[in-house]
C-alpha cells in the first residue's frame, strides 16, 4: 500500500485529542454546606484525581476512527503489475487481394489466428477482416496510397511493440520519398505478382518513348526516329573555382539518361541555356550571347550567412552549410528549413532567369554529391510542361522492387513484445466503509453507556 500524499500522515498526532479527553473527563463535585454542622470546625480541603480509563474499547474505535480519516487524506492506492508476454498482434492485408494471399499462405494466417492475431485490411481505416472476406467477389479498386504513408497511419492504431505481419509486394513505386519508420514489430511477408515484367508508353519534352520494366531496373527507348536539335549551353565561372566540373558531370548525367544531344560552350550558335558561375555581375555580352526566350542560371551576391540548416528540392532534404541572404519577394523555387529562398525564379519577355543563393560546391553544401542534383537540374536543362515528374514517373506498372539486402523499415521504440502495465487501483472505498462500521460501531456502545447510566 502507498499513498499518493504521505504528508498527510502527520494528521495521526490527532490521536492525542482522544486520549486526552478520556484522561480528563472528570466533573468537579459541588460542596454543600449542612446547618447541624456549621458550627463545626472546617476541616482541610482535599481533592484526588483518577487517571483511569475506563472504557478502552470506545477509545480504541475513536482512536481508529481517526486513523482511518487520516488514511484518506493521504489517498492511498495499491500498485497492481499487469504483464503480457503473448499480446496478439495484427495481420495487414489489402482486402483486394485478401483471397489470393489465403490461399498462397493459408498455414501461416491459420497459425496466426489462433494465436489470437487480428485480420486488418491495409488500407484507409485499417477496418477488421474474417475469413468470409476471402470469398468476397466485390469489385476490385486499386489502392493507391503509398506503403509509407499506411504503415505512418498504423502508428496511430497499433499498440506499441506489437507483432503486425504485412502481407504485401516489394514494389519501390508503393513508397513515397521516405522509408517509414514504426514503433511495432513489424514482419513483412513479400507476396508474388503474376507478372513482373510490363511496358509501356511516355512522352519525355515531346518525344516518345517505351518503358520496359522488371524487378530489379526500368528502361526507356526512344521510339521517334528524328534527330532533335543538341541543346547548346555556355558555362562561364569565376577564376580558381571548379563548380563547373560537377554542373558538367550532371549535365552529362542528363544527356545520357534522356537521349538528348548536349553540347556545352558551342563554338558557333546561341545559347539555349547559360551558367554564370560567379560573383561578379552577368555581363551584358554574356547575357546577349543566350537565345531568345532561353535560360541564365546566374550566382547571386550578397551577405554570407553560414547556417546549420538543409535545403528543400521537391520535398527531399540537402545539407546546407553557406548561402546568401535572399529577398522573400520572388518566386522561390528551392528554400532551406526556414522557408528562405536558395533557388528563385523570374521570367521576362526575352528571358528565363534562375537566381541561385548558395554555390555548386560542397563547401557550401551537399547537393553535388547527391543524386537528386541531377532530377534537380532536369526541369532546367529539359524544358518540359509538367517538369518536376520528367524523367523520374511514378508508373503503376513499374516493376522494380527493393533488393534483398536493402534495409527498409525502421523500428523504433520496440524493445520486445512483453508489455507491462503498471496500474494505481485506490483503496478509498475500503477505508470508507470500515470507517463507517467503525463509526456505527462507536454510535453504539456510547449510547448504551448513556442508558446504563441512567437507570443507576
């Protein structure tokens, strides 16, 4: 037993109070004087005093009494220990598909339910399942969440350290840009799809091409035989720096993955897109030398503020450790955690121009090392009406998956699958009817002892 505020405990010197009542409740006699004897010499006065006590068992019950009001002040409560080593867990399976994942893994979910697991369907409410579902010929609609953003969603619903076994394929098109991360135990149980190999049409800056697709790549082919004119860009950087040696190793990235010709610095011919490297001011000669309606990506200059923050490209994160301070008025086309802008956009008439405010250098930060430089650079080079998807689709019929030995959730806080409950169970309503049979009790025998009393 223990009480949520032992210093009400100090309320028992209380007990006194009784005890000294009982000791001291002795009425003073009264004197009365006599005529046959007044005239006789008044002897001394002499008192005495009993201490005795005389009815131990009502001192005792008032002295519980107290006890037991003290007690509830204290509010005490036992500590009760609940543990479960064999929790159930949850089995998660796409409803569609529910009837062809019982009959291919009919012995695992038969053990699993008789150990107590529930069936839910992986998908928007993560409703309960039976084995009736598996007969279910209802029409089939193709879910289209990712895997992350489900798994993310089961947090909220499955209790902590809990053992979920997620029948589901490995398709890297079902994630978003982020492996989620649970706090149950999660055991993923691939499934095999009837077909792993598919193929299909896209059109990439107007030009088509077929996609063929299988567990481990996707590949694209042009299919239209014209030549399409090279794409000319001029790249100018400032003296001692080498920013343009990682621009040009995207760029080539860029010319290989589309298929586009890529001339960089043409000795004849405009511009269609130009890089100025630089501190310095973009030089009216320079800027002529770009083709109408082209592109200048320029480095802007300004107050350098170092920063422990990360850039934010199409919802991916980059270390950032240097840019310049930037205004907030143009459009912002990459920012860092703080929403200031790192890569603004403004069109003209004649020109596309991008305002970048940091550098293609690692000192500056990590992009040039990180394979989102190049899809970063993609809408730039490739001017494409949806640019943000060109080249990098997410098809429903792309079949690559997650190798084997690729890691891919993680877990967190599930330390095992015991859980132990630690529950306060108040004991108030057991010192409150003793304390009520105490005083009932009490109630009692005092008013028989007043009776007795009387009748003497």
């Amino acid at each position: 037993m223990q009480f949520l505020y032992p210093i009400g405990l100090l309320a028992l010197a209380g007990l006194m109070i009784p005890l000294v009542i009982h000791l001291w409740n002795i009425k003073q006699g009264k004197t009365i004087k006599i005529g046959s004897i007044a005239l006789l010499g008044e002897s001394s006065r002499a008192s005495s005093k009993s201490f005795k006590i005389n009815d131990w068992l009502l001192l005792i019950l008032r002295c519980l009494l107290l006890v037991l009001i003290v007690f509830l002040l204290s509010q005490p409560y036992f500590k009760k220990t609940a543990s479960s080593s064999h929790k159930a867990g949850w089995v998660l399976v796409d409803k569609t598909i529910f009837p062809s994942v019982f009959k291919t893994h009919r012995k695992t979910i038969d053990s699993l339910l008789k150990k107590g697991y529930e069936i839910h369907n992986f998908n928007v409410g993560f409703t309960q399942l039976t084995l009736k579902d598996t007969a279910s010929n209802e029409t089939k609609q193709i879910n289209t969440l990712s895997y992350t953003a489900l798994l993310d969603a089961a947090n909220q619903l499955v209790p902590s350290a809990t053992s979920v076994y997620l029948f589901a394929d490995h398709r890297l098109n079902r994630f978003g840009n982020e492996l989620p991360a649970v706090h149950y135990k999660l055991n993923w149980i691939p499934i095999n799809q009837a077909d792993t190999l598919s193929s299909w049409i896209t059109t990439y800056a107007g030009k088509k091409y077929e996609a063929k697709s299988n567990p481990s790549h996707t590949t694209y082919q042009a299919l239209n035989s014209a030549d399409e004119a090279p794409i000319n860009i001029a790249i100018q950087e400032a003296p001692g720096t080498t920013d343009s040696r990682y621009l040009i190793a995207a760029l080539k990235s860029i010319s290989s993955f589309t298929g586009r010709k890529i001339i960089i610095n043409p000795q004849v011919g405009k511009a269609d897109i130009a890089f100025w490297l630089s501190d310095e001011a973009v030089p009216a000669n320079f800027k002529s030398s770009i083709a109408s309606k082209g592109t200048l990506f320029q480095y802007e200059k300004g107050k350098l503020i170092a920063t422990a923050s990360f850039m934010d490209i199409d919802g991916r994160h980059v270390k950032l450790s240097k840019r310049i301070a930037s205004p907030n008025q143009a459009e912002k086309i990459w920012t860092d955690a703080f929403g200031n802008a790192i890569l603004t956009n403004e069109k003209t008439n004649d020109l596309n121009s991008y305002h970048f405010y940091s550098r293609f250098n690692p000192q500056w930060n990590e992009l040039v090392w990180d394979g989102l430089f190049v899809k970063a650079l993609m809408p730039i080079v490739i001017r494409e009406k949806n640019p943000y998807d060109f080249g990098f689709e997410d098809h429903q019929a792309d079949q690559r998956t997650f190798s084997a030995k690729q890691q891919e959730i993680t877990e967190i806080n599930t330390v095992g699958a015991t859980t132990i409950t630690i529950q306060n169970e108040s004991l108030a309503p057991l010192f409150w009817i003793a304390a009520l049979l105490i005083f009932t009790t009490e109630r009692i025998l005092s008013f028989r002892k007043k009776t007795d009393y009387v009748k003497n």
